[in-house]
C-alpha cells in the first residue's frame, strides 16, 4: 500500500496522467483513502501537482475525485492557495468550477486565495477569482486588512489598479480602514511609495484628509516620518489635491478627490505652511518633579526618625546625685532625654547639625513641590536637584556619626576607615557630577566653537525646500571676496588680542536675547565714524550669525543633491533662493516682529527667546548640479532645495569646454 501512494506522488511531481491512470486500474480506492475523513492530514498528490502547475494532472484528479480540492494540509492550505500563489490561471480555474465557495478559505495566516495571490503580484490569477467570486475581493484579515492594505504592504501596484478598476462601490473599498484606523494612502505614504501615492490621489476616491486613530492625516505621517528625497515628491502629490495637516482640517470633514478628476491648487496647498502640532509637556520634567518628591518624602521620614529616636536611644528612668546624708543635689539623667547628649555632646551636636539641615531641605523640597509653582523649566529642576543633593550629603553625614558612635573603641579606627572612604567616594562623585554640569553651562554660555568653525572654514552645505520662487544674479561670490578673507583674519584676532573694549557679540555671544535686543532698538546697519580696530564690520557679524544660527543637511543622491534648511517662523513667500556667480547658492530669510501690530493690539511681551533677525546659508555647488533645474519648498519651517545632476556625458563635455 505504502508503495503504491509513494507512486501516486512520485507520478504527481512528474505530472504524468498515464501513471495515474495505471496506479487507479490497479486501485480504484487509492485515491479516497488521501481524505482526512480516513486519518490523512498531509498534502495530496493534487496539492503536489496544483503547486507545479500540472494542469493536465489536477483536471484528472478532479474528474475522478472531486472532494480532494477540499482537503487542506497541516498548514492549512488548499490546493486552490497553491495554485493562486504561483500564479497557475489554468488550474486556479479548474478548481474554482469544483467549487467556488473555496476562494473564502483561510490559511494558518488568514489569507485566503484571492489575497495570497495579490500579495505576490499574480495578475492573472487575481482577474480570475475577482470575476468569479467578487466578494472575496472584500474579505478582511488580521488586524482589519484589506485585500488593498496588504498590496499597499507589499508594493503590488499593479494589482491595485486591477482591483479598483474591477471591484463594484469603489469609494468604500478604496476607504477601508484597519484597526488602527489606517488606510491604504497613510500606509503608501509611510512606505514612501510615490506611484502607489499619485494613482490612489489621482485615479480613485480616496480621501486625502482621512485620519487614523493618533488623528493623524497622511500629510501628517509624511512630516513625522524620517526625511528622505522622496518627500518631495509625495508632498507634492499631496498637497496638488487639498491634503493637509490635522490642524489645518477643515471642522466639517474629509475633503475627497473625486474619482478622474483633480483638484488643481498647487499654488494655494504648497503655500500653506503649516505649523507643528502643539506637543504635550515635556515628560522629562513630569518624571523628574516625581522623582524628587518620592526622594524628599523618604529622606524628611528617615531624619524626623533619627531626630526623635537619636542613636544610642533614650534614658529609660530618672537618676539622681545626693551628698552622705542621701539629700538630693541634681540630675545625673532623666528618662526620655538622649543618651548620646549626655556621654558625647559634641558627637550630638554634630549629629543634630547635619540631621536637622537634611530634615528642613527635604521639607522645603516638598513644600515647593506642592504648593504648585510653575516650576516649568528645567532651571529649577536643577536647583530642586542640587537641594536633595545637599540632603543626602547630610544624611549621608548623619550615617557617620552614627555608626561611629555605636561602634565599640577598639573597633573605631576600621570603622572610621571604612565610613570615611565611602563619603571620599560620594564627594568625588557630586564632584564630578557637578564639573560635568558646570561645563556643559559653560559651553553653552560661551558657544563658541560653533561660529568660529564657520568664520575659518568653507561652507559646503546644502539645503532642501520646495517650490519657492528662485533668481539667479550674478555678484561677487562671498567665500571668494576679499572681505571675506578680512573677517577671518579679524576674527581670529579677536580670540588672541587682549583690548579691553571688544564687542563680545564678535567672539560667539550668539543668544536670542541678542537679537531681540537689536530688533527692539533698531541699531542701524550704518558703520559706526570710529576707526575699525581690526573688528570686523557690523553687517558682516550680523551676517556670520545669521549662517551660524541656520542649521543645514546636505545630501548627494544618485541624480541629485538636496539641501535641507531650518527656517523657522519665516512664510514661504518670504524666503529667497538664489544662484550667484553661477555655483553659489545662496538661502536667505527674515523673520520680524510686527510692531504695529502689536502696539495696536496692546501685545506685551513676557518672555522673548525665539530668535528675531536674518536666516542665511551659503553652499558651494559641485561642478555637475545643474542650476537649471533646481526645485523648492518649504514646509514647516524647514526648507528642502533639490538640485539635479547633470548627465554625465553632459557633464563630461561640459568639464572638458
């Protein structure tokens, strides 16, 4: 028996239909036994065949036993998932005309036939069971999947547009949502997908505006998700036909594009720059602020308890001194004072010093904690910080002299070495803590690494915005000027000279305040009628900060570099793109108060740390980007300018010229 089924599957890898009609003269049973109504649980030999496209094999299995197309193996699969995974039209037919109801059928994924043959791109296939069985098109799995989420996951494009053009209530199917309240346009833009992106916002009834459960349109994904050259485009794709952030969502719902036809506002979508979601307060000062009342609260319990028992206990009776005639003269100890007091006063008066002083800064910690200040800002976490510091280091006292106050004489020396090693080693740590705290204030104080980095070497970065309107003119190129050589000059003298009366804005003092405070005054751009002391002019240092205030990415693709800037506050309409002296360009922006507006709104200002003033960066192109085609926009505050290579034979021709 044994040798007869091994020829029966031997004959079904061969898809030889003359074995298998010799195999059933010998035994007309052979095949009803591979049922698993008779104990079989693994592949039958239509299973073998179906997935070797065989189609001469299966039709014949079929004739004669039709109930084997029913029969799942240990995965669950029927031989309709085999054939529909590999693509095998013929066969997929075949079993289909047994029995339709088959294309519902489940895997141990969950996957029935018609989407395991989307996932793999079987066109064919997919045509076939979606005009027998349509329904099944319709079929959810997993986390609320659709057959279109899980082509979007696997970049099946073409079998999207099959689907779309062949499945009946298109704006349903196409806005199908899973679980996490997702559809196939936030996952083809999550995956950067630009041509999955434009056919679903160009040829189907998606909606552009549809949110997740974060709330999140695609729009919004696209923002939050890592930068990439893609993004531009999708952007695009996007914004063309109304997409928008959540904040900007119209309150009376999703806006749709209608199926064939665009909405043709690039102008007004690409100039709507949108600005970030407020973002809730900063965990790291939620934590903290409950961290230091856990720590408050157990240091204040620890010093209210040695304080009322102190360490050696408490008189438990009254003892008195008298003369020969038993008259009483005074008090050798009463009960319920502090034996300690009484044998080591000094060794008490310490321990009373550093305990109290742990007990009322732990207490004020808690008393500032909850009385609700605005303690909002990492400043006065720091200095709540540097309080408990000064607790444990009394408490860390107290521990001494307790130890050594019950420590036997003999034993007080080790007991000295051992407490005394431990508090050099907590000094040296809050030491260390506290150098490492100190420097970093003072590299931020100072910042001055950043600005003469930029004064003394070339620029070479690039930024990336989008569709912003660009000019070239010709000028003198900035880093080839000799005005330019006469700051660096100027400026390292400012490091090495030692004159009294140096501008400290020319050696790295770059903080917003600054800037503020020339935009509140107004000081003109004039140069000064005193004669320069080697200093550089004021236009060129307002110039330099406003390059070294303006963080840049540069980015060389196979066809193209993208230059990303960070100009936050400024309008896109604001912000200039420029070439000069045909391989420098050159980003510039300004952001203002507006003044007027403000006295007439009766603004005053409580806090101003934003930083007000000019926004420049300058970058040297390579020889082969072409000005030409060069491309911007700005969204959120950050610009991204890509600029195109040249081909390379072009280039090559141009080089050589």
């Amino acid at each position: 028996m044994e040798n007869m089924t091994s020829r029966l599957y031997n004959a079904a890898v061969k898809g030889s239909v003359t074995d298998l009609l010799e195999l059933l003269q010998q035994d007309r049973l052979i095949l009803d036994r591979l049922t698993s109504a008779n104990g079989f649980t693994r592949e039958t030999p239509l299973h073998v065949a179906a997935m070797l496209g065989h189609t001469q094999f299966v039709k014949e299995i079929l004739d004669r036993k039709p109930q084997l197309a029913k029969e799942s193996d240990s995965q669950r699969y029927l031989a309709l998932h085999l054939a529909s995974a590999k693509g095998h039209v013929e066969i997929v037919k075949a079993l289909v005309f047994v029995s339709p109801v088959m294309c519902f059928a489940r895997d141990k994924d969950g996957l029935n036939p018609l989407q395991l043959a989307a996932i793999k791109g079987r066109i064919g296939v997919v045509r076939e069971l979606v005009r027998v069985v349509p329904d099944a098109a319709r079929a959810t799995c997993g986390q609320g999947e659709t057959i279109l989420h899980l082509c979007v996951k696997h970049n099946q494009l073409e079998v999207i547009r099959l689907l779309v053009d062949q499945v009946m209530g298109n704006y349903e199917f196409v806005n199908a949502k899973d679980h996490y309240g997702m559809t196939i346009l936030h996952l083809a833009v999550a995956d950067k997908q630009i041509e999955t992106t434009r056919f679903l916002v160009t040829n189907t009834s998606i909606e552009v505006n549809a949110v997740n459960a974060n709330g999140f349109t695609a729009l919004d994904i696209l923002a939050q998700s890592h930068r990439d050259i893609k993004d531009f485009d999708i952007s695009e794709s996007l914004r063309i036909v109304g997409a928008l952030r959540t904040i900007d969502a119209p309150p009376q719902g999703n806006w749709t594009v209608p199926h064939g036809h665009r909405n043709h506002q690039p102008e007004a979508a690409q100039n709507n720059l949108v600005k970030d979601k407020k973002q809730p307060p900063e965990d790291w000062l939620t934590r903290k602020r409950d961290s230091l009342m856990v720590v408050a609260s157990l240091i204040a319990t620890m010093a209210f308890q040695s304080g009322s028992n102190p360490p050696g206990g408490l008189w438990q009776d009254d003892l008195t001194a008298g003369d020969s005639n038993n008259n009483t003269t005074r008090a050798l100890h009463m009960a319920g004072k502090s034996i300690m007091a009484d044998k080591k006063p000094n060794d008490y008066a310490y321990f009373l010093y550093s305990n109290t002083l742990g007990f009322v800064a732990s207490l004020s910690i808690i008393l500032l904690l909850v009385t609700g200040l605005p303690f909002k800002k990492r400043l006065f976490m720091w200095v709540l910080t540097v309080t408990v510091w000064v607790t444990i280091t009394a408490m860390a006292l107290t521990y001494r002299i307790s130890v050594l106050h019950f420590t036997t004489s003999h034993q007080v020396p080790v007991a000295t070495r051992v407490v005394n090693y431990g508090l050099y080693g907590w000094s040296g740590i809050m030491a260390l803590v506290f150098l490492l705290h100190f420097g970093n204030l003072v590299i931020k104080a100072l910042e001055f690494s950043r600005i003469f980095a930029f004064l003394c070497y070339p620029i070479t970065t690039i930024n990336a915005t989008a569709l912003l309107p660009f000019s070239r003119r010709s000028s003198a190129g900035f880093f080839k000027s000799s005005s330019y050589t006469k700051l660096c000059q100027s400026t390292l003298q400012l490091f090495t000279s030692s004159q009294k009366d140096m501008d400290l804005r020319n050696i790295g003092f770059n903080y917003p305040i600054f800037s503020v405070l020339e935009d509140m005054l107004d000081f003109p751009e004039e140069h000064d009628n005193k004669p320069p002391r080697n200093n550089p002019s004021r236009a060129y240092v307002r110039d330099a900060k406003a390059m070294a205030a303006t963080p840049a990415d540069v980015m060389e693709y196979p066809n193209a570099y993208v230059f990303i800037v960070d100009m936050p506050g400024i309008k896109g309409s604001e912000i200039k793109v420029q070439v000069e002296d045909s391989n420098v360009l050159v980003v510039s922006g300004e952001r203002k108060r507006d003044k007027e507006k403000d006295e007439k709104d009766g603004v005053k200002y409580v806090r101003m740390e934003r930083r007000v003033g000019k926004f420049m960066r300058k970058f040297s192109l390579p020889e082969n980007a072409n000005v030409e085609k060069m491309f911007a926009v700005c969204q959120d505050g950050v610009l991204t300018v890509k600029v195109e290579k040249l081909p390379r034979f072009y280039w090559f021709v141009s080089k050589q010229k």
